[in-house]
C-alpha cells in the first residue's frame, strides 16, 4: 500500500505555535526582565504602559502567573498596568442581564386578558401597539425576551 505525500522530502512543516497558555521561555523571562528595567514603576505615563504591554506581546508572552509575579517583583501592579494601558481588569465586561419590565408586561397581560381567547387581528394589534406607545413604552424594541 502506498500513500501519496506532498511536499520535497527533507522538509518538515513548522512547529506549531505554543498555546496561549504556555508558560514562557526563559529566554523570554529573561527578555522580559530587561525591557521592565527600561520603566519607571512609579512614573509610568499610560503611553508607556500601552508601550510597554504592546513590547510583552510581542515578546510572545501571554498573561499568566509567571507574567504577574515577574511584574510585581518589578514593582509594577498588573492590574493597574493593564488599566492603564487601556485595558480591561479582567476581559470586556459581560453583557447586561435581561430586564423585565413589569409595568410593560401587566400591561401587556390586560390588553390581552380585554381580548379573552379570541383570535387578535392586525388592528388589535395596532391598538395594543398604540396604548403601550402612550404608556410610555419604546415598542420599536421587544418589550420581553423569551429566549432565556
């Protein structure tokens, strides 16, 4: 049996990239530990600090734990650096939870309790569209989500 392989023989394909989470290098420790020597912990202006995590990425270096001790022994805070470097402490915020609004929804209920178990034609509709516009309502966005 034979298989067809492509590519010139002698040839590897390159390593793959470590994970993300991959500890660094100590060449990349050590790397680090020279460009921190080039800040001022304690006067760090926020185009420096933008500069100075913008120089860790491109060293390869993720964050982690061996990025925030080598930090704190250089006195630098990684929080604050990455605040102010313009980043967020812990990733972008996560999204608003869902409000209910209850006045719409008991409002809602008695336009449609008024119309019992009929079937709501498209001017009740318009009419329950009007009367939660005058209540206050914005119906051009959904008064509920029921996708939970």
């Amino acid at each position: 049996m034979t298989h067809a392989i492509s590519g010139s023989a002698g040839q590897r394909p390159p390593p793959p990239p470590p994970p993300a989470h991959a500890k660094p290098s100590e060449e990349q420790l050590t790397a680090l530990k020279e460009l921190l020597e080039e800040y001022d912990a304690q006067s760090l202006t926020d185009d420096e600090a933008a500069a100075l995590v913008s120089d860790i990425k491109e060293l390869g270096i993720h964050p982690g734990k061996e990025l925030g001790e080598v930090l704190t022994e250089a006195g630098f805070d990684p929080q604050e650096l990455r605040e102010q470097a313009g980043g967020s402490p812990s990733g972008p915020p996560p999204p608003p939870p869902p409000s209910v609004n209850s006045d719409a929804i008991a409002l809602l209920t008695q336009l449609l309790e008024e119309h019992g178990q009929e079937d709501v034609s498209s001017d009740d509709i318009e009419s329950i569209i009007t009367k939660l516009t005058e209540a206050g309502f914005d119906t051009s966005k959904p008064l509920l989500d029921i996708q939970a």
